[in-house]
C-alpha cells in the first residue's frame, strides 16, 4: 500500500450538514521541515512550527472544520525510510496535538517517490477520493494547508482553496514564478506565520473588486487590504505607476489598478479619478471597522522628510503642507498630487494630513507616498480578539 488512511465518516447519523475540511500538509506547515533528506525519522529533528499549537488550537476550537493529515513520505517503509523510524515520531505529534484540542479524524501518506507519479501522491487527489463528489462534504468551502506549491496545486485539483505557507524565496522567478501566477486564483491567503492563519478565519480578508467608468475614465481596481505587499499598477503614466507601487509594497496591501484615462487631452482626470476610484475601493474594504485602529502616521527619506496622519473616521478633510519647485516628476504634472490625496480623502471619508520638506522633489513626493503607505498598514490593522469598534460615537 502506498498510504494510509481512515475513511471519511458518511453515514447519515452523523452528518447534520455538510462538513467543511482543513486538509493540512505535515511537514513544513505543522512541524519544521528536515533537509538534506526532508524526512523526519528520529527525535532530534522534531521540531514544531512557531506558534502553530496557539493557533490551530483556537481554530479547531472556534470554527467546524473537520481536520485531516495529508502528507507525501517519500519511500515510506523502505529502507531508505524504515517505518520504526517514523510511527514513534508521528504518533507524538498527533498526541501532542489531541492535548491542545485538534483533532485529526484521518491521516493520508503517500509512500511514494515523486519520480513514480502515482495517483496518490500530491498534489494529485487519489488518497482523497472519498471527499469528491460526496454530498456529505462542503469542498468548495474546504482548504488545504501546506507550505510547497504542490498544496496550493492539490487544493486546485479539489477545487477548493489554498492557505499557503509560503516560506520559499525560490519562487520567486522563472517557470516557478509563471506557475505561482496562474495559482493565485487558489490561494485565499499567502502568509509565512499560523497567527495569520488564525486572523484569516476569525476576521476575513477585506478583499474589493471595484469598477469606476465615466466618459474620461474607465478603472478596474482589485484591493486586499490583508495582502502581502503585490502591486500589477497600469495608469499609462509611469511615475504615478510608479508611486502607486508604493502604496501596495510599504502599506503590504495587494493592489491591481487598470486605469484607461484621456491622455490625448492631459493627465488631471487620469490622476484624479484613480484616486477617487482607489478611495472608494477602501470605504468599501472598510465598511466593518470593528477591532481596527483606525489611526496611522509615519516617515522620512534621505534628505526629505514626510508626515502623513490618517484617520479612517468616516470624515473626510485633507491638510496639504508640500511645495514643489518643479512642474512635473516623471510626465506627472506636481500640483496633481494635491488632487490625489484631496480625492482619496473624499471618496474613502477619511481625515489626511500631509506635510513634507526637502530638497529633492523626487524624495519628497516618493516619502509622502510611502509614508501614506505605512500610515494606511498602521491605520487599518485588525485585532482578531477584539471586537471593539474605535469610537465613542458608537459608530464609524
């Protein structure tokens, strides 16, 4: 046999409703893994991934997920990999886990070797047929948990989503790189710590899709406010591209804009529409600001030195303290940056404050952009275990 498993519980007495499944990878993502030989088959090389008891536990405690093991243990059973070398060591790590309140309901290993391509072996789903096309089980509403691309492709081929522990900084070019892109659509969330995980379950991601077409203007935003720093940024003017890059890179938002403004007549709408558009994505991102802090300022560089306060109280009003000797940056006109920030504020009701002094107009209008970045990050963090709303008024 090349795995080992318990089949999934179908019978009509227990089921009320459709049971959604955490599949969770073993290595990498509930303990570290081992390299050269990624197989943990003595004492010394057990070791837990940070914090993952904190927060699996809350989440096996706090949401109904059925949970189950799946795992590939390459020559599992050979003597390569000697099966006294492994059952003393896994059966540790299920009892440590049952101490903390997780329980696994089934455990699936692939013995196989990756050169054997064996239906099993993920991310193909042989060990897993027993949860498709099963009215018993929720799938699409299921995650995989795992930490290689092979998990993120496994929970593709179930047609569920993935939660990727993405510690790999190999990923990060090449075939890999293509192949990561056509994945995203999988990934609900991608993170490297189980804390994020846990924030993931309890709050959601704040995720938007928005449109905003005038007779000037047609623009397509796609906003994450609980990303990890990704920007695919298309105004036709590279340096306010370039700037809004800033935003999604230092604010670790993920942000697509698609803006298709009249060029041909000049940048004003192209500029000030994409902000409006952008400050209305966040009011929508921002709807429930329940647990968040709802205040944020910071930042300087080299010689500039920016302060941006922001308060996302629902009020719109924009303090602008910046002077710029030149009439444009890159092919963006200086005196549209005002008009930006004036018509986020407005569209996502929010108080600015912006102030800025140095010598450099390039590092000047690039601090304020990132110190805006950071001040949105402090802004709109969330505290999972608060469900306090920042206001006296009792309502934002």
């Amino acid at each position: 046999m090349s795995l080992e498993t318990v089949s999934p519980d179908t019978s009509l007495s227990s089921v009320t409703t459709c049971k959604r499944i955490l599949f969770i990878d073993r290595d990498g993502t509930i303990i570290n893994e081992a390299p050269p030989t990624y197989q943990i088959d003595s004492w010394d090389k057990l070791q837990f991934y940070p914090y993952v008891f904190q927060y699996l536990s809350r989440i096996a405690a706090e949401f109904d997920y059925e949970m189950v093991m799946v795992s590939n243990q390459d020559g599992l059973g050979t003597p390569s990999f000697p099966e006294e070398t492994f059952w003393p060591v896994q059966n540790f790590v299920v009892k440590s886990f049952e101490d903390e309140g997780v329980h696994f309901s089934a455990f699936y290993f692939d013995r196989t070797f990756a050169k054997d391509n064996a239906p099993t072996r993920k991310p193909n789903t042989g060990m897993l047929t027993g949860y498709l096309n099963n009215p018993f089980y929720d799938i699409e509403n299921s995650f995989v948990i795992g930490d290689r691309i092979t998990d993120v492709q496994l929970a593709k081929n179930l047609g569920c989503k993935a939660i990727w522990l993405n510690n790999d900084e190999k990923l990060g070019s090449g075939e890999i790189k293509d192949t990561v892109n056509a994945l995203q659509p999988t990934i609900a969330l991608e993170t490297k710590d189980w804390k994020s995980i846990y924030e993931f379950f309890k709050l959601g991601l704040r995720t938007v899709v928005h449109d905003r077409n005038t007779s000037e203007t047609k623009i397509h935003i796609e906003l994450n406010l609980d990303g990890s720093g990704k920007a695919n940024i298309h105004t036709d003017l590279g340096f306010f591209d370039h700037m809004l890059d800033q935003i999604a890179r230092h604010g670790k938002m993920d942000i697509v804009i698609e803006t298709k403004g009249d060029l041909h007549i000049d940048e004003h709408h192209t500029i000030e529409d994409t902000g409006i558009a952008l400050g209305e994505a966040f009011a929508k991102a921002l709807a429930d600001k329940r647990g968040m802090e709802r205040y944020g300022f910071a930042l300087p560089m080299d010689e500039a030195e920016a302060k941006v306060l922001i308060d996302f109280g629902g009020r719109n009003w924009l303090v602008w303290n910046a002077e710029f000797k030149r009439e444009k940056i890159g092919e963006m006109p200086t005196e549209m940056f005002f008009h930006f920030f004036k018509s986020f504020s407005d569209a996502a009701k929010c108080n600015l404050n912006v102030e800025c002094k140095g010598e450099n107009e390039h590092h000047k209008i690039e601090a304020i952009f990132k110190a805006f970045a950071k001040a949105i990050k402090m802004a709109v963090k969330r505290d999972p275990f608060s469900n306090y709303l920042p206001s006296t008024k009792g309502v934002l």
